[in-house]
C-alpha cells in the first residue's frame, strides 16, 4: 500500500499551497502577491504604524503639557482664592470692629431694603438683625425726626447720590441720640449703581461736650458782665450820694431860715431832708451789698434785717403797684450770720417775686413771714401770687446762671442759696397751691439764743 505524500494534520490532510496567495490581512498572503511586493506592504504597514505611534506620542506629550499647564493655573487660581477669602475675611472683621455703625441698601428692590448692618449699627440703634435685614431703610425714621433731613436722604436715594449730613435720631426704644451720616452709592460690574452703602457716627457724647464747653464759656461771660456791672453800680452810688448830700445840706440851710415861718413849708423841707437820709441809706447799703471783702458773722435780729429790705424796696414796691406784707414773730431768737449778705438773699427774693407778679392781673402781693421752724431754727417764708414756677424749671433753679427771664443774668438764686448754706442753713421753693411761689429760707439761731 502506497502512503500518501500528504501529511494529515489533526484529522485534515495537508494540502500544498501557490507561492501566489496572498493574507487578505496583515500576515496574511494575497493571491497572485509576490514576496517583494509583500514586504514593502508589510514595510509600510510597519511606517504606518511607526508615524501613528509617533503621533500618539506627541498628542500624549501635547495633552500632558496642557495637564500640567492646567494644574499650575488651577494652583494659581487656587493661591489666588485663598488670598481672596484671606481679604475677604479681613473686611468683614474689619467692617464687625468698626465703631461705626455701617449698613448697605439694595436700590434695586423699590423698598430698598437693608441687606446688611454690623454689630455697630444695630447696638446704635438698638435693633437686632432679623428687625433691620429685609426692611426699608426708611422705615426707621420715625415722626420726630427732622423731615427736611429724611427728605433729603430719600432724593439721595432716588437719584443714588452721596449724602453727608447730621441728625437727629430715634433707638428702638425711643432715646434720642444724635448720628453723622454718610451715604454713597457702590457701583456692580456693569458700572451701574446697585447698592448704597451708609456710615453712621454716634455724636451725642460729642455735642453734649461741646454744648457744656458753650455753657461754660457763657457762664464766664456773664461772670464777667456781672463783675463790670458791680463795678458800674458801686461807681454810680458813690456818685449819687454826693447830690444827695448837696440837697440835704441845702434844706438843712433852708429849714434853719424858715425857722418860726411858714410850718407848711417847713413840713415839706422835712419831708425832703427825710427822704434824702432814706436815699442816702439805700445807697449807702447798695455800696455794702457791692463791697467786696470777707463776711463778718454776728448775732443778728432777724426781724431788723427784714424790716431794713422791705424799707429798701418800697420805693420800687410802690412804683410797680405790689403790697409787701409782713408778719413776723416777735419773740425770736438772734441768728448768727453776716447782715449784708442775709440781707442781699432777702432783696433777690423779693426782686424775682416783683418779676412773678409783672404781669399779673389780679392779687399783687408779697407777703413775708417769720417764725420759730423748731429750738435751733428760724424760718423766713417769702410767698408771692404770681404766676409760679414751671415744675420742669425748679430743679435746676439754683444752679449757676440757670434764668427764665430774658435779660436775667441767672445768677441770683445760686448765689443766695450758696450764701445761706454758709450761714448752715437752706434755701428752698414750692409752687403754692393755687397760685404762685413761695421761698423757704432757714437759719440756725444764734448759739447763745439756744
């Protein structure tokens, strides 16, 4: 038995292949495709395949640069919104730390609510942030504040301009307090006007100074206005008592001529010669009360003393049409005190009771009393019918250049009251009860007298 020249190959038989079949793949022989043809097929396949490699290459080295490039932008911007938060927050700490009170106000809503206040503002205005964030900012100006000033904030809004201006303001709770405002318009990325941004400054502290500094500069003008007045005065009583002297000379002469003749007219020259002694008392006491010097305490007949003021102001008494009265004690003890100076309390007692009856109608009366307030004090009481004094005005009655009167000086009552607590007594006044005022002037009685 002949075998076969084929070898089977797994149960296949091996059959010859053409030298002309060529791969219908890479590999793969093509028919009627010689081996040189096969191998510059397969050589640029094989270029082919370098160049996409090569390609490939570059595209990952191309993608891998703009990774890195974008990894160093992401860092930058990263770096960069660090910075930002870091400056950010600065503000925001520094916006918190502020003394100022600082609020922003969105105009583009037509309520132009407040979108933001710090701690400063809401402690100045005594609100807490769920009252102010969302409301209008014109709503926290009530009916008493100055409607020139809101006005003029509200136009500010309208037309976004910058506002600088003082006013007065009201807290939560109604306190008043007085505000430095500035507002002025911030402007979004578009360049448009978005939002106003205002800085309020508590004054109130500031002003009250300034207001004592004007009242302090006030009370030495009128200390000095006094002192030249008391120059003034002093000067002119010394003038004065020189024509009195003259005239009483003149009808002592005359009196002495007339001497048994006409009594009528010899009357009438001792009503003048009385009345130029009267005149010449009074100026001879306005001189002490303006003397200066230290005050020489004794003991003193209460009762003398006022009997010598109420002889000081009749003439004045008279002129304005107003009965002095007096009731006094017989029986009471000495005080110790320096005369003149008692003496100077009783006429601006007087004095400002004649200003409280100037334009009464009715009733034109001052009446004085003085008793025994108890063993060791004597009370002198100096009522009027006038038209009293407003309640809102007598706890501030004796303080320094504290007046109601337009051309006062504000200077009277504090003095008397200083005077009469040396002398250890007190100095006090009531409104009566139907009308008019009463002074209350108290002094220890004389030791010897106790």
């Amino acid at each position: 038995m002949k075998r076969s020249k084929h070898k089977i190959i797994h149960g296949k038989r091996n059959r010859p292949t053409s030298k002309k079949i060529v791969k219908s793949k890479i590999g793969k022989p093509k028919k009627h495709e010689s081996r040189n043809e096969e191998r510059a097929r397969l050589k640029k396949t094989v270029n082919r395949l370098r160049e996409t490699r090569n390609g490939l290459k570059k595209e990952v080295q191309y993608r891998n640069g703009k990774l890195k490039l974008r990894d160093e932008q992401l860092k930058l911007e990263g770096e960069h919104q660090k910075l930002a938060e870091g400056q950010i927050h600065i503000l925001t700490q520094a916006v918190e730390s502020t003394s100022d009170g600082i609020f922003i106000v969105d105009i583009k809503t037509p309520d132009c609510p407040i979108i933001y206040a710090n701690q400063s503002f809401l402690k100045m205005t005594g609100y807490a942030q769920n009252d102010i964030i969302g409301q209008s900012y014109l709503a926290f100006y009530g009916d008493n504040t100055d409607q020139c000033v809101v006005e003029e904030i509200k136009q500010t809004i309208r037309e976004s301009k910058p506002f600088y201006g003082e006013m007065l303001n009201y807290r939560k709770g109604g306190e008043r307090f007085r505000v430095l405002l500035r507002i002025a318009p911030v402007r979004g990325f578009n360049g448009g006007i978005t939002h106003l941004v205002g800085v309020q400054t508590d004054i109130t502290l500031m002003r009250q100074e300034e207001l004592e500094i004007k009242k302090q500069r006030e009370e030495l003008l009128h200390v000095t206005r006094v002192g030249k007045l008391a120059e003034f005065v002093s000067s002119l009583a010394h003038e004065i008592s020189q024509p009195l002297t003259s005239i009483l000379s003149y009808a002592q002469a005359a009196q002495r001529m007339l001497a048994g003749r006409d009594s009528k007219l010899r009357e009438i020259l001792q009503y003048i010669i009385d009345d130029d002694h009267r005149a010449s008392a009074v100026i001879q006491r306005l001189r002490s009360l303006l003397k200066k010097g230290k005050p020489e305490m004794g003991s003193l007949d209460i009762n003398a003393i006022i009997n010598e003021t109420v002889i000081l102001i009749a003439t004045d008494a008279n002129v304005r049409n107003i009965a002095v009265k007096t009731e006094i004690d017989t029986d009471l003890p000495s005080v110790r005190g320096d005369r003149i100076q008692l003496q100077q309390v009783f006429l601006n007692l007087i004095s400002n009771s004649f200003d409280a009856l100037k334009d009464n109608k009715g009733e034109r009366e001052i009446l004085i009393r003085a008793s025994r307030k108890d063993v060791d004090t004597v009370i002198v009481a100096v009522k009027d019918s006038g038209c009293g004094i407003p309640s809102r005005n007598i706890p501030k009655l004796f303080t320094h250049f504290f007046t109601s009167k337009p051309d006062g000086l504000g200077m009277g009552l504090s003095i008397s009251r200083s005077i009469i607590e040396s002398h250890g007594g007190r100095l006090d006044v009531e409104n009566n009860p139907d009308r008019g005022a009463t002074f209350y002037v108290t002094i220890p009685v004389d030791i010897k007298d106790v």
